[in-house]
C-alpha cells in the first residue's frame, strides 16, 4: 500500500484543518449570513426561499425604532450601575487577599469565584425568591432594619416591589450581575498584583513612601494592563447582557420594558416578533457599539503616563 507523503510545508495546515473546518462552519458562516440576513427581510417557517432583499432597510428601522433605544439605554445603564462597582470593590479585595497568607487567601478567593462558575440561570432563580414582595428576604430584612431606631424613617414604609416596579428593577438586575462578577474580577486582580515585583515595594518603602503613595505609583501601574482587560471584558459582557433580566422579568423585559437589555429584545425581536433580519441588523448596530467602546477603553488605558 503506498503511503500518503505530506511535506514538511503542508504540516501545519494539516493540523490546523479541524479547527479551520470547525471555524468555518459555526463561526464565520454564522456570522456572515447574520450580515445577510440583515439586508433581507424573512420569515423562518417558509424558507430561505421567502427571503426579500430590503438593503439598508432593517438598518433604518432599528434607528428609528423606540424599543431598541429604549433598551440600549438600559443595557448602558445596567453595565455602569453594575461594572464600576465589580472594580471599584474587587481591587481593594484583591489587595486584602494579596495581604494575606496562602492558606486563608486560596479558601477565600474560592469562595468569591464560586458565584461565576455557578449557573446564571440558577442564580437569576434565586435571586427572583430574595427579591419576592411578599416572602423574600430582602424585604424582610428591610423590614426588620425599619424596626431600630432611628433607621423607620429612612427605609421604606412597605415591602418594595422588586421585580414589578420599574423603579426598582434595573437596581435589581445589576445587583445580580455585580455580585456574580466581583469575584471574577477579584481573581483577575489577585492574580496581575502577585506578577508586580516585591523589590519595587522594599525600595519604596525604604524611600519612605507612604501606603498610599505605593499603591498610586506602584500598584496601579502594575495593574494597568489587567484593568485595560477587566473594563474590556466589563463592556463585552454589558452589552451581552441576556441571562439575568431574562429570567427575572420573565422574558418580557418588565413593566415599562425597564429591564430589556439589547440583547432580550433582539431574542423578542427574532422569536417573538418574528423578524430575523431587523434582529440581525441591531446586533451588527450593537456590534458597532461595542467596537467603539473596546476603542475607547485602549485609547484611555494606552496613553502614556508623562
């Protein structure tokens, strides 16, 4: 039997073919007939033969559509109300880790990563029983804290209406996404601050720099390039927003449609309403979103320091 020769030239790509192969298939053919599918209009059922070329169309009517500002305004609010807080309280946790010894730094540090490696479905679940007017107990905390003195006043009279009340929800939904990634984020943290060299530190200190001056000027240049990652991910996720206020509200975005980030409109959008090439020209739109976030983040965090 003659055996099939491969030059050393063609190895490479030998063994790149499966992943190439894999690529092609569920990575750019979905997303190049996404960009197709956003310049026709089609209905599902009745084939791709049903699809009718509209051009820019779709593009026209997510610009002018009120539900799709409406909910890009959300997820905006929902990834500041949710992303600054994972960094302003993970980096300090971080240092206090870093503190640490081993023993003690690995049993917490576990335990802060456990909310993210835990399903979002369970969690968004549960979250919705601590956040139920009647039984959760959220409110019963709030109303065992408006019994101390003194503290009647500040907190509401009645049980708050948590997930019903459009006031209250996007606090809500970003509590939820806030504390499922610090912990993350925290780890991202730990992990750049033990990559900082301990020299950089004895020598200030011998210099008679305060604490305060060696976290400015040695902690948080180091950690310069992990926060450029973390604020990128923060933004990436943001705007990726589906597994939380999905669940909370039900799928239908809650009263006032305050709770639909972009991303569960455009599942309404699609399976719903039945219109795949308008959901497919807002996620190109959010895909614009995004890549002038991404920009904007590297130029902030990629000026030097003069």
């Amino acid at each position: 039997m003659k055996r099939l020769r491969i030059r050393p030239s063609g190895a490479p790509y030998l063994f790149l073919a499966p992943f190439l192969l894999l690529f092609a298939v569920f990575g750019l053919f979905p997303l190049l007939f996404s960009l197709w599918l956003a310049l026709n209009r089609w209905e599902p059922t009745s084939g791709l033969a049903a699809m009718e070329w509209v051009g820019l169309e779709n593009f026209a009517f997510a610009l002018k559509d009120a539900w799709f500002w409406k909910s890009l305004g959300n997820t905006v609010w929902l990834g500041v109300a949710s992303a600054v807080p994972q960094h302003l309280v993970a980096l300090p946790l971080a240092c206090g880790l870093q503190a640490l010894g081993q023993r003690w730094r690995n049993a917490l540090m576990g335990a802060y990563f456990l909310p993210y490696i835990t399903s979002t479905v369970a969690i968004a679940i549960l979250f919705s029983a601590l956040f139920s007017t009647d039984y959760g107990l959220i409110n019963s905390g709030l109303g065992a804290l408006r019994q101390l003195p003194g503290l009647g006043l500040l907190l509401p009279a009645q049980a708050i209406d948590w997930l019903n009340d459009p006031d209250r929800l996007r606090p809500a939904i970003a509590l939820v996404v806030f504390w499922r990634y610090v912990g993350f984020h925290t780890v991202l943290y730990l992990a750049a601050l033990q990559t900082i060299p301990k020299d950089l530190y004895e020598a200030a200190t011998m210099d008679g720099a305060s604490p305060w001056q060696r976290f400015l000027h040695i902690t948080l240049p180091g950690l310069r390039s992990m926060m450029l990652f973390g604020f990128t991910l923060s933004v990436v996720g943001s705007l990726q927003l589906f597994e939380e206020p999905f669940v909370l509200t039900n799928g239908r975005g809650g009263n006032d449609q305050a709770g639909m980030s972009s991303a569960v409109y455009l599942y309404r959008l699609a399976f719903d309403f039945n219109d795949f090439g308008a959901a497919a020209a807002m996620s190109w739109l959010l895909f614009a979103v995004l890549a002038a976030a991404t920009a904007a983040l590297h130029r902030a965090f990629g000026k030097e320091r003069a």
